[in-house]
C-alpha cells in the first residue's frame, strides 16, 4: 500500500485526476472537484477514487481532508452498490495509507441523518465527541485518536 495505490480485498483506489471529474461529479460529492485535486497537490493526500477489481466501475471516494478539527474523514458510495460494506472498507484503507505512510493518527468525521455512516465510524473506532450545527445542519463530530487516549 503506498499513498499513489491502496487495495482491498474488493476494491482498487487511486488518487484523482482531472479526467475523473464527471464520474466523481456522478456520485453527487458536493465539494468542487478541483479542490479534491488541489488538496493533493498542497498535503501530498487527500480523497482516493476506489474502483472495483471486477469490473474496474467507480464505486465512490474515501479520503480526507483538512476542517476546522482535524482531518476529516468522508466517504460516498455509489448509490445502487451501498449497504454492501464499502463506506467501512474505503473508509478504513484511507486510515491505514495515512497512518502507515504519514504517521497521521488523529482523525475527525461528522455523521448528520445517515445512522449507516455513523455506524462505519464507531466500528472503525471512532468515538461520539460532541454536537455541532454547522451552516443549519445539525452534525455529531466523530474523533479517532489523538491526545484524548482515545
């Protein structure tokens, strides 16, 4: 595994390039794309573009980026293959790539009205920290590591 490539038992994951835009742009990932490129180019990793080993068809994103917390975890799946455990896998190889290649160990997510996702994240050992609102959504902040022993 090496920040260019991460592999899972299902799934290949990349980082972006510019002619990925329509396909990311398809999954409905609100953030402009040209930031999921930027954010590479400034921190050296970001969000990766996990693809499937059997038919080489995005399946979503996964990665990281910078917030006002930490670095913060997200992760969209394609909506016909969701509940089919990618958010978890995804989710869960960003962290490992990150940890092994950077020695990053602290890490933020925010889960709004998708219990699913905020499921992923205590599996994944994220611990509920507090409630927020943040431009009129009500939002739990997940952290993961760091100096609270957690």
């Amino acid at each position: 595994m090496t920040l260019d490539h991460i592999e899972t038992e299902r799934l290949h994951g990349a980082p972006p390039f510019p002619g990925d835009r329509a396909a990311v742009e398809a999954l409905g990932v609100t953030e402009a794309f040209d930031e999921l490129l930027n954010h590479w180019s400034r921190h050296g990793y970001g969000v990766w573009l996990f693809r499937s080993k059997e038919d080489a068809k995005l399946v979503g994103v996964a990665g990281f980026r910078h917030g006002d917390d930490g670095n913060e975890l997200v992760a969209v799946v394609r909506q016909d293959v969701r509940n089919r455990g990618f958010a978890a896998e995804m989710a869960e190889a960003a962290i490992e790539a990150v940890h092994l290649e950077l020695g990053l160990r602290e890490f933020v997510a925010f889960a709004t009205t998708d219990p699913a996702w905020a499921t992923v994240l205590e599996r994944l050992g994220f611990r509920k920290e507090r409630a927020r609102t943040a431009g009129g959504v009500k939002q739990l902040l997940y952290r993961k590591g760091g100096t609270s022993g957690r």
